[in-house]
C-alpha cells in the first residue's frame, strides 16, 4: 500500500477517534444538564405525569435527582401500550428487537471475525480501522472468507427466526387490540370508509341494502356530499373566530396597561390615589368607570372599551389586497378593526352556515330514502348530471355496521362486478383522519396521480443523489487531498480541523439534507388521493425510506468507496476489480461516525430536549396571548411523525445488518445505539409524548419497518457476494467463488422466507379473522374453537391484560377528539342517528316530505343565535351527507328522524360528518380582567348571537393571562 494511501487510513482513524470524543463529550455534557434541570422542568421532562386523564398518566420518574436511569431502565415498556398507544408500543418493541438480535452479533463477530480480518503475518496490509474490514484479508490467505459465509448464514438465520417471532406477536398483539370494549365500542371500528361508489347505489338505501347481505346487516350509511361554499365558509368563521379571540385579549391586554399607565403618571403628578379595587377605578370626573357621566349623557351612550381604549389603540389589521388572496400583503389593502371586523365576519358566515344547512337537509330529506336510481349508465363514478339537488352525492361513503365482523368482511369482499368500483375500502376510519378534499377522487384518475406521485419521488431521489455525493465525498477528504494536488492544502490542516470537517461536518449536512424532504414526499402522497392522513404518513415513510437507503447508503458508499480507491486506480486501472474489493469497506468509516452521532449525541439531544424546551417558553411569553393559545401550549402533548422517525431508525438498522460482516466493528456500537435509543424512547413515551389518537394505525408502521429489514440483509448478501466474486488471490485469480455462490443461495432463501413472512401474515395484518367474530360481541361463546383462539391470543401477547383497561372513572375526562362510542343495538337508540334498535322505539318526529321540511325551515325559533341553524338533520347533516338507514339492518325503510325546531349542532351527531356541516362555532374564550372590560366584551358579544365565555381564564393587574381549566367547549 503507497504511503499516501497509509496517511489517509490513518488519517480516517484519526478521524473516526474525534467523532468518538466529541460526541461522547456531548453525551456527557448534555445528559449531565439533564440530571440537573429534569426535575424543575416537568412541564418539558414528564408531563404524562400531570397532563392526561388518570387512568393514562405516568408515576413520577423518580425523586432522586440522580437516580433517573435505574429508574428508566426498570420501567416496563408495555405500559407504552395503555398510555400512549400501539404505533408508539410497537415502536419501542422495534427498537428492543433490534437490541436483541445485534447483541449475539456483536460478541460473535468480534470474537471471530475481528482476528480474522485483522492478523496479518507480513505485518502489511490496511492500519487503522482498516484492519478490520473484508479486504484485509491477506491474497495468499483467502481460505479466511470461511468464517465470513459460515457467520453470515448464521446471522441470518438468527434475524429470520427474530422476525417470525415479532411477526407473531404482532398480529395476536394487534387482533387482541382490535377486540378491545374500549376499541370494538366505537363507531369508527364498525365503519367502512367506500370510495369509487358508482352511480346507481348513490343513494343511503341502496348502499344499505346492498351492505344488509352481511352478517348483523348495515346500522347507518352516511352518503358523502358536495358541499361546494361550506367548507369555505366554515373555514372563513374558524378564521374570523381565532382573530376575534386574538383581538378582544389584545384590547383588554391594552386596556390593562393604558389603565396602569394613568395610575403612574397620577400617582406622580400627585393625584389623587385611585382605590385599590380597579373594578372600582374612576375615571376624570371621579365617577366609576362602570356609571355614566355627563359626556356620555351629552355624547349618548359610550361603551366601556371606547372609555378605556381609544380607537386609535384599538387592535386592526389588513385585509388582502385581493379577494381571492389567502393573505395580506404589508402596507397594502383596507385597513380595519380587528374586533368590529370579525364579529361582522362571524354574524355573515353563521347565517349563510345556517341557509347551506338548511338546504343540505332538504337534500337529504328528498333522496335519503330512495330506491337504487334509474339511470342509462348504472356504473358511471358520478352523480347524474342535471340534478336538482344543491349538494349532490359524491362517489364515496361511511358505512356503519351491526358488528365489528361484518365491517371487516365487507372491507375484503368482492363489492362490484366491474373495475375499481367499491374497490377502495377502509375499516376503522376516526373521522379526524380523513382527508374530505380526497373522498370523490375518481380510481382511474387516483391511479394516474399515484404513477406521476411515484415518478416525482424517484426523480427526487435520484436529483438529490448530487449533493449527497458530495457528502460522502467530504467524508473521505484524506483520499481526495493525497490524489489531487489542488486539494492538497486540506492535508496541511490541523489533524483535529480536518477530523471536525470529515468525520462532523459530513454527517450533521447528510441530517439537515434528510430533513427538507418530507414536506415534500407528504404532499406527494396527497396528491395521489389517499383518503386518510395516516395513510400519507405509510406512504411517507416507504417513499422516505427508498431516499434514505438510496441517498444516504447507496451513494454514500460507491462515492466513499470509489474515492478511497482513487489514487491506486488512477495508477494501475487494470486492478480495478481487486481494488473495489479492497477500498469498498473503507466506506464503513462513514457509517461509524454516523453511527456514533445518532448513539451518542442523538440519544443525549433525545433526553436534554432542548429545542422544546426553548420553544415551551418563547411561545408561553410571546405566542401566549389567549388562553386558548396557553392552554394549548402548556396542556398539549408533543407527539410524533412516524414517517420520518421510523425510516431514520430503519436506515441505522440497514446500514448495520450491510456491514455486520463486511466491518464488524459496527456491531458493537450499533448494539449501543439501538440499546440508547431503545431506553430513549421508552422514556419519551411514558413520561413525554403523547400518541395521536385520531391518527392510530394500531402498529401498522411496524409490518412495513420488518420490509425494512429484509432491504437490509438484501443489501447486505448481494454486497458480500460481489466482494467475494471480486476477491482475488496474490496471482490475480478469482478466489472466493464458492463463498460468492453460498451467498447467491443464501439470497434465494432470504427472499424465500419474505415470501413466506408476508404470506402468512400479511391477511393478518388489517383484519380480524371470523374465528375472533363472538370476541366482537364481548365474550367468546360456547365455540371452542373460538375459546381457543381467545387462549392461544392471552398466551402469545407478551403484555398483561391488567395494564391495558381504561377506568370508567376516567373516560369521560378524556378530550373527545376521536369517535363518539356506539351504543349497542339490544334496547338503547343509537347516539348516531336517534333510531330504536330491535328492543326500542323512536319517539322522535319522522318528516316524510320535503313540504314538510320546507315549512319547518320557515318555523324558526325566536332567539334562536345564527350558530344554530333552525333545521338540521337530527341523523346528522353532513359535508358528508346524512343517515338514513333504518337501525338492526332488517327493521323496514324507515324515514330519516328530522327535528324540524332549533337541533342544537352540538347536540347533534359527529360521526363522519365534515365538520362544515354540524360544528357549532367555536366559543369565543375570554379572560377576566380586573377592569371588568372582559364581562362587558362578553356581554356584548352574547347579545350579537356569538359564543363566548370567560370561564377559567384570568388577567392580571399587569396583562398577563392565565388560565385555570380546559377550554369552555371541553366541558360542554
């Protein structure tokens, strides 16, 4: 080997060496910050402890300020399960898995593999880390190889066997979930979301007949609907709400001060002294602000703001210059009051709210109920044109059954007898994750989008391969400055300087790359036309995944490898097989360093969380001016993306199962890594992050990370092969081909058991199997089958029934942002829609004509606020569209139930419904201050028909606010 290339090995030591202090420094530095402000931060460090309902709250870490790890580390992880949820428990059993299969590898490849690559007689060879990578073996010695094929099979094996095993338990993990009371009772586990409806089923009793044939019939059928303004327009009163909240804080926030500003320059010019009681605070002529005076009496009767603010200090804004402008644009466009604006805004958007309403069920009430229609082209994706109907079907609808079986069968079965009709079938849809902009997207044209998503993604990955190429290429700048003399000044450097730029800077710039992607891959998968947001998140992280694997491995190791094979190559172009089998591990340097980063530094920056801990406090004292905006920012949980957090931890994982034998040094410290993160994230899911509720899978992310796996050992044995056909002995001759054939086998067999793995398991994954049908219903009945399949699930999930149940106590605490439960048909009228089940009556009114729906449109209810239209479905007017099918599947054709005075919307069914079409407004949340200007902003505001409330919000003498409960609509 040339002495340039030694420097440059030594040189990669060297480098591998500062990486390794530095980060382990940052480790220490930060986990020691940690130690000492953890427990005067709970609001950042363990806010499970405090924040959510009891029955999912954390027991304090520990007391002992310096105890926290013990306490970690003991800490069972399948409470993640109960508190958190599935996607994060199945996340941290990853991690464990990982700590599970790595730990055998990592002893038996330093024992066997680290002597072997390493020990050379001739004293010659690769030096540094080199030493212990595949082409250290000495040319006249190649029978070495031996150990490499015997430990990559049994390495293989291992992982398969780790694999079937999680696979297992996933799926008994997942099924046991599914049947869960607190899971199967909600609506959203008996729903099937059915897009590609063709046009002569668009109608509820058609879809509600066609859906009957299923065992336990069809409850309810909600048909979407174009609602054309109303989303608009409900966005346009969400907007006009927030700003209004903002608005009227900002004018008592400036009232307290102006206040407060006139006591000072009083007090200094010797005044009189005001009372201390600012209630009782007067103003010039020595009368209560509250009491009249003779200006008012001569100027008629003036608000308490327009005596305590002046109109000049009154809170404004810019409206766009344009009106289809989403914003304003500074110094351009009408300039007016924020306050007066957005109760205009409010009372405007409420009535043509209410009008839509009213027209929305007057559509419902005309074709809820009628027979399959009678059109010339039965299997076209739309409505029929020339309707008369305001808000026609969509090709897409929610359809709530009887029993949670029949939701999981009718999502399998063959629905349609011509393409891509009611192909695309969804179970257990929260309505919160839908995306409604997507719910009439035609298949064919779903299918176009999906090809144009794909091509886009893969000519990013390809288009971002030229900055990442640079990246490996720094990684390796000895190669480059001992080849080209116009680099060769990078050698003069210091030895720390050129450590920093080729073993930190690489790494931190291939972290910042990763991390401007997904916004983009999201809205890729959007476009396609996915109809919910945890599908983007799926679809996020395999398109995330493909960019990682190839970008950030791949790339990084042929442009690595390739430059440490530079000077030889440009010297004896001849011997470029041998010298790619030689310099191609070299690239494992890299992935040490990069290794060590997410290990040491990542794992620390996991703990210290020092982003959010900075955030918490500029957005408590600059963005926390409402106490809605405080509430949110001190009782909200932080959560995740899985999109981009699991493909981060699959690429470590890929990247280690690629070089466990071409560089075995990577498998101890991966084995530290992983057992890190493994603690890390145990940690932030029992005591910080909260899962998302309305967006879990249930562990589907879990499946696609075990493909993850499979990509690795693929990488891994066809990388070994080609090193083993490119191995040559001291007189040039091919030497390691049958090792090379070995692993050819071994690919065959990999890809043989991934066959195996996803057939036997895939059908499993989504959907319950009908031997679990009675454990839907709460008990497993007199099927011993079906009692040993209840057995065989309590025997197989590793997690105690015990710690999964949800106190009664404490449901009703819990935020109701998911699906409202559904309530059983024996006896009891469905919270969904008001109609008796098989053992109950209605006693609610039936309108049976459209006469009648218009003449209860014109009965309006006096006093009735403009947030309340006078007409609303009672089933649940939806952007949607509307219930109409008759309860227990086999009871009749019974009219919708319609309330034809004042339905109150909040009273009024959620369950898949757009927002648009049933949500109240938003109460307006004001705080009490000590001028008494928040109850007269709230009485003016109730006296103009808005929502408001100023229950458990204060502010203080000095415009700070406060608040002492959750928002107003949370205990409605």
């Amino acid at each position: 080997m040339s002495t340039s290339a030694s420097d440059a090995a030594n040189a990669s030591t060297s480098t591998f060496v500062t990486a390794l202090v530095f980060n382990a420094a940052v480790f220490g530095i930060e986990l020691g910050i940690f130690t000492l402000v953890r427990p005067f931060f709970p609001a950042i460090y363990q806010p499970r402890t405090y924040i959510p309902p009891k029955s999912r709250r954390a027991a304090e870490l520990t007391k002992n300020i310096l105890l926290w790890p013990w306490a970690i580390f003991n800490a069972n992880y399948h409470e993640i399960r109960s508190k958190t949820g599935m996607d994060a428990y199945f996340f941290v059993r990853f991690l464990r898995m990982m700590v599970r299969i790595l730990l055998p590898i990592w002893l038996v490849s330093w024992i066997v593999l680290l002597p072997v690559t390493a020990v050379r007689p001739d004293n010659a060879g690769f030096t540094g880390l080199n030493r212990f990578t595949f082409g250290n073996v000495p040319s006249n010695q190649q029978s070495r190889y031996a150990a490499h094929i015997i430990l990559v099979w049994f390495f293989t094996v291992w992982i398969w066997w780790n694999i079937r095993y999680e696979m297992k338990h996933f799926v008994t993990t997942r099924q046991k979930w599914l049947i869960e009371p607190e899971n199967a009772a909600s609506a959203m586990a008996s729903t099937v979301l059915i897009t590609g409806v063709p046009r002569n089923y668009l109608t509820e009793k058609a879809l509600f007949n066609l859906f009957s044939h299923l065992p336990g019939g069809v409850q309810k059928v909600w048909l979407n609907r174009d609602l054309k303004e109303m989303p608009e327009l409900y966005e346009r009163r969400q907007a006009a709400a927030k700003k209004l909240e903002s608005a009227e804080t900002t004018l008592l926030n400036t009232a307290v001060k102006l206040h407060n500003k006139q006591q000072k320059a009083a007090a200094k010019a010797g005044g009189k002294a005001t009372t201390g009681d600012a209630r009782k605070s007067t103003d010039n002529d020595g009368r209560p602000l509250t009491e009249p005076s003779i200006i008012d009496a001569e100027q008629g009767e003036i608000t308490l703001a327009e005596k305590l603010v002046p109109k000049n200090k009154r809170p404004t804004h810019r409206l766009p210059p344009f009106s289809w402008m989403p914003f304003a644009l500074p110094l351009m466009g009408k300039k007016v009051d924020s306050i007066e604006w957005a109760r205009q805004e409010l009372a405007e958007t409420n009535e043509e709210l209410r009008k839509a309403r009213r027209t929305l069920a007057r559509d419902v009430a005309t074709t809820s109920n009628l027979p399959e229609p009678a059109t010339n082209h039965p299997d076209a994706l739309k409505a029929a044109p020339g309707t008369a109907q305001t808000y026609p079907p969509l090709n897409s609808a929610f359809v709530l059954f009887n029993s949670q079986i029949a939701a999981h069968m009718a999502a399998q079965v063959l629905t349609h007898h011509m393409p891509y009709r009611m192909a695309a079938k969804n179970v257990g849809v929260a309505p919160e994750d839908v995306i409604w902009s997507n719910l009439n997207m035609n298949p064919y044209e779903a299918r176009v989008r999906t090809a144009f998503s794909w091509a886009i993604t893969i000519g990013l990955v390809i288009v971002w391969a030229i900055p990442v190429a640079f990246v490996g290429a720094v990684s390796n700048i000895h190669s480059l400055c001992t080849t080209y003399k116009w680099l060769a000044w990078m050698c003069d450097l210091p030895s720390v300087i050129v450590g920093i730029i080729s073993g930190i800077l690489p790494p931190a710039l291939l972290a910042v790359l990763n991390m401007l992607l997904p916004i983009v891959l999201r809205l890729l998968a959007r476009f396609q036309g996915v109809t919910q947001r945890t599908t983007i998140e799926l679809s996020l992280m395999t398109r995330y995944f493909i960019f990682q694997v190839v970008n950030s491995f791949i790339v990084v190791t042929l442009s690595s490898g390739i430059i440490a094979a530079l000077p030889d190559i440009v010297n004896n172009p001849g011997s470029i097989p041998s010298l790619l089998a030689k310099n191609l591990p070299k690239a494992s340097n890299f992935f040490l360093t990069y290794i060590v980063l997410q290990g040491l530094s990542g794992t620390a920056a996991g703990f210290l969380q020092v982003v959010p801990l900075v955030l918490y406090y500029v957005k408590l004292f600059i963005l926390g001016s409402t106490p809605r905006s405080i509430y949110a920012i001190k009782y909200t949980l932080r959560s995740v993306s899985w999109g981009t957090l699991f493909p981060a931890i699959t690429l470590l994982v890929v990247i280690t199962i690629a070089y466990s034998i071409i560089s075995p040094v990577i498998n101890g410290l991966a084995t530290l890594t992983f057992f890190l993160f493994y603690h890390l994230y145990k940690y932030l899911f029992l005591w910080q992050l909260d899962g998302q509720q309305t967006g879990e899978t249930g562990g589907l992310f879990f499946p696609r990370a075990i493909q993850h796996v499979f990509v690795g050992l693929y990488l891994q044995q066809i990388c070994l092969a080609a090193l083993f056909f490119l191995a040559q002995d001291q007189d040039g001759n091919p030497s390691a081909v049958p090792e090379g054939a070995l692993m050819v086998v071994l690919v065959a067999f990999t890809a043989f058991f991934h066959i195996i793995i996803n057939n036997s398991y895939g059908p499993l994954t989504h959907f319950l199997p009908l031997t679990l049908a009675d454990m839907t219903h709460g008990g497993a009945g007199k099927d011993t089958n079906v009692a040993q399949a209840a057995q065989d699930l309590d025997d197989q999930a590793s997690y105690k029934d015990g710690k999964t149940g949800t106190a009664a106590g404490d449901a009703g605490s819990e935020k109701r942002s998911g699906a409202r439960k559904r309530v059983s048909a024996q006896g009891s009228v469905d919270s969904a829609s008001g109609i008796a089940g098989p053992g109950g009556k209605t006693t609610k009114r039936s309108v049976t004509t459209v006469e009648d729906v218009d003449a209860a449109a014109d009965d309006d209810v006096p006093g009735a606020e403009p947030g309340s239209p006078d007409l609303e479905l009672q089933e649940g007017v939806n952007g949607s569209s509307l219930g109409a099918s008759p309860s227990g599947g086999r009871a009749g054709d019974r009219r919708s139930t319609l309330s034809v005075r004042g339905v109150d919307e909040e009273a009024g069914p959620k369950d898949f419904y757009h927002p648009a079409s049933v949500e109240r407004q938003p109460v307006i949340w004001l705080p009490r201050d000590p001028l008494g200007l928040g109850v007269a902003e709230e009485r003016a505001l109730r006296e103009a028909g808005i929502r408001v409330s100023t229950r458990d919000a204060v502010m203080d003498g000095q415009g700070h606010v406060d608040i002492e409960g959750p928002p107003p609509e949370e205990e409605e």
